[in-house]
C-alpha cells in the first residue's frame, strides 16, 4: 500500500465515482460517510465510519483519528460536497496534510471576500456589503434603497436567503440566529449558471444554463430546472466573463460552479453581474448531465485536484444539450411519499432519458440540499428549445403525493431509478 486517502463522502447516489479516480487496491482508501450514504462508498473501502453529519467538524475528526490510527497519517483527504470543504480544510490543517486549508478556501466560501476580489478584478456586481447585524442592513438599505438581498456569507443551497422588500420586512432581521451576513442589492435579471473547469491560465470545458425558476424558489416549495444555453452571442459573452471571474479567483487549477445576473443592454446585448462562485462541481443534477450528456467526468476533476494532479478533461467538437429538473415534496421533509405519476408524453423528445423518483413508501428524509427531494430528472436535446419545452412538460405534468412523517422515521426503500 502507498499511501492513505480518507474521502468526507455524502452522497446516496452516485454523484462521484471514487473508484474510477483512486486505486482502492494500492492505496488504503478510508471513508467518513453518514448512514444514510453509506451504501454507496465503493465496496473497495479500506474502512468506513459513520458520524452524524460530514459537516460536523468534531465528530470528522474523531472519525479520522481513528482511521489515522489504523492506516496512518493521511496524505489527503478528499470532500467534493460544497457543504464538507470547510470540515476538509480545518481538519488538513490539523493534521498537516496537504491540500487547500482554510485560509486558502476563504475566497470560494465566504461570499464578503469573494465579491471583494471579482469587484477589484473590474467585474460588475450588485452592490453589496458585509451584514452583522439588522441596523448594517438598514444602514445599506438608507444608502442603496429597497429591495435588498441579506445572506450567510458561508451559506449553501439557498439556505437562509431572506428579501427585504419594504421597511416592514426589516424587523425579522433581528429574529435571526447570529451568523456572519452579506447585504446585497436586489437584481431582478435572469440567474444563469456556468459550470466547468479553470486550468490555471485559460477555460477548460464548460458550459452555461439558464435556471428555470430560482434556487430560492425552490427553498419555497417550487420547482427548480435548468437548461443549456445555444444562444452564441450570449455564451461569448459568458465565456469572457467566465474566464475574467475564475482568474480572479485563482490562478491555479480548480472546477468552479458560476452563478451571474443576465440583463439586457443597449442594442439587445447580454449584460452579465456577477452573483456568487463556488470550489466545486455544480449541484442538483449537474454531475450526471456532464458524464451522462457529455461524457465528462466534472467529480474526476476535482478529485485531481483535491490529490494534486493536473486535471485533464476533454473538449467535445460538439455539445449537445443537457437540462435537469428537481421538484420538492409537497410537504415538508420528512414525508412518506403516497403515489407518483407522470404521464407519458405523446412526443418521446419530451420525456427525461433519466428519473430517481422515490419508491412508494420511501421516507424523503429532511437534511437538506438537492439530493433528498421529491423527484429528480435529466434531460437531453439538440436545443435549449427541445430541452426547455421537455421540462416544462415534466413540471407540469409530474404528481407527488406524500404524507408527513415523525422526525425519527427511517429511511424506506431506496430510491427507484428509470433509465430511458
């Protein structure tokens, strides 16, 4: 055995394919995984130890002190979920292993410091400021005007995201548990998102949708779906911006998920603001387009990474286009589901080619992000057109029906996955 690589793994299903990025047979190959993940850590695990959640720093690092004490020292230790980088890098710095600590982390997750650097760079974004309290909101609100955005500067999944409409909003600012805030201006543009990978000095592959509904919306019990954009003159638009925003960020290597305001200017040209950037391959559905659609690994990337080799991705000469949908439960997790339906369309260009829709009886349970929600989808086309119009018909079309659940319910059977 050469050497020990413990993997913060988080995933029920296969969103990253370990196996295929690391040699579980030369190499003691440990996992920290919760139990709800723990069936699909690769059956080559050198040793697997469950904790609570893989955001819980203390409860990680016991778990690997324990695997240090069987395999030794970790050379590095891999987390791809946006959610475990922070654990990660407190816990490399503790042990002195190599890999991205947490002051070299902070530009991708703390959302004050990242504006600040895409700011000076000369990218336009809303105005914005750091929050630490309900009067700051207030004071930035007095200077900019209503409506504003207030969020986690650390924060995930849409989690916490509050509008300030009118000054009546203002007084729940003060109900909120401390936690280090960024106050931004509202921008009521289009959020589009851009996914690929930064080799240092130029774009690797990527690709840029257009959300359909907002993640935020999702947060309030709407569907959320994206497409891939075809529009050339926008996507030179987004390849230049990208390009601006990911060598601000860093001049080394890393596998980014882009989010940006898109608006209108003069003569119908697209002008772009930056909204956030994240060390990681996109959530939701958007590892599975890239290797389903595309035949790109984004999860093998940033595993490379993570171990400290170059990553390298093919170019396609010709993308097709991928979408995604994801449509909550209809009450609040945890839930049983009770019945699912989606018809079949008359069209089969319609139809998503891939659904993980709960089993009838599953427990959907509550730990949030986009994995663990009432149903997901995947979809391919030969335009935005095609694609968009298949999942609009999904959204529409798609019946869920679940039953509240006590909270310390069990997980049900697992997930049913269709492949069309």
């Amino acid at each position: 055995m050469n050497r020990h690589v413990v993997v913060l793994h988080r995933w029920r299903d296969r969103h990253a394919r370990y196996e295929d990025y690391l040699d579980h047979r030369t190499h003691h190959v440990s996992y920290v995984t919760t139990a709800l993940a723990q069936d699909s850590v690769p059956a080559e695990a050198a040793a697997v130890v469950v904790v609570p959640a893989t955001d819980d720093t203390a409860a990680v690092w016991r778990a690997v002190t324990e695997l240090r004490a069987r395999f030794g020292p970790p050379a590095r230790l891999i987390a791809l979920n946006e959610g475990d980088l922070d654990t990660a890098a407190a816990v490399r710095e503790r042990l002195g292993c190599a890999g991205q600590t947490p002051a070299e982390l902070a530009r991708y997750r703390d959302k004050l410091t990242m504006n600040r650097i895409v700011a000076e760079a000369g990218v336009p974004t809303p105005r914005f400021a750091d929050a630490p309290d309900a009067q700051a909101v207030r004071a930035f609100a007095d200077r900019h005007g209503l409506p504003v955005v207030v969020k986690p500067r650390r924060g995930t999944a849409s989690r916490g995201v509050i509008r300030v409409a009118s000054a009546a909003d203002l007084p729940q600012l003060t109900a909120l548990p401390p936690e280090p805030r960024l106050v931004q201006e509202y921008c009521p543009d289009d959020i589009v998102h851009i996914d690929g990978l930064w080799t240092g000095d130029r774009l690797g592959p990527w690709r840029a949708s257009r959300y359909v509904n907002t993640c935020v919306d999702f947060t309030q019990g709407q569907a959320l779906g994206s497409v891939e954009i075809d529009d050339p003159e926008l996507l030179a638009a987004l390849g230049e911006f990208t390009a601006t925003v990911a060598g601000a960020l860093s001049n080394e290597a890393w596998v980014f998920h882009l989010e940006a305001f898109v608006g209108t200017g003069p003569a119908g040209r697209p002008v772009i603001r930056f909204l956030e950037a994240g060390y990681r391959v996109g959530g939701a559905e958007i590892p599975f387009v890239w290797r389903e659609v595309h035949g790109i690994d984004l999860m093998r990337a940033a595993a490379d990474i993570q171990l400290g080799r170059a990553p390298d991705l093919p170019v396609p000469e010709r993308w097709r286009t991928g979408g995604w949908l994801l449509v909550p439960s209809p009450v609040p997790a945890p839930c049983r589901v009770v019945s699912h339906e989606l018809p079949a369309p008359q069209d089969p260009a319609e139809a998503p080619y891939a659904a993980v829709v709960p089993a009838v009886g599953q427990v959907i349970p509550r730990v949030g992000g986009y994995e663990h929600v009432g149903a997901r989808f995947r979809f391919r086309g030969d335009s935005s057109g095609e694609v968009e119009k298949a999942v609009l018909r999904t959204a529409a079309q798609f019946r869920l029906e679940c039953a509240p659940q006590p909270e310390n319910t069990g997980g049900g059977r697992p997930a049913c996955g269709l492949d069309r």
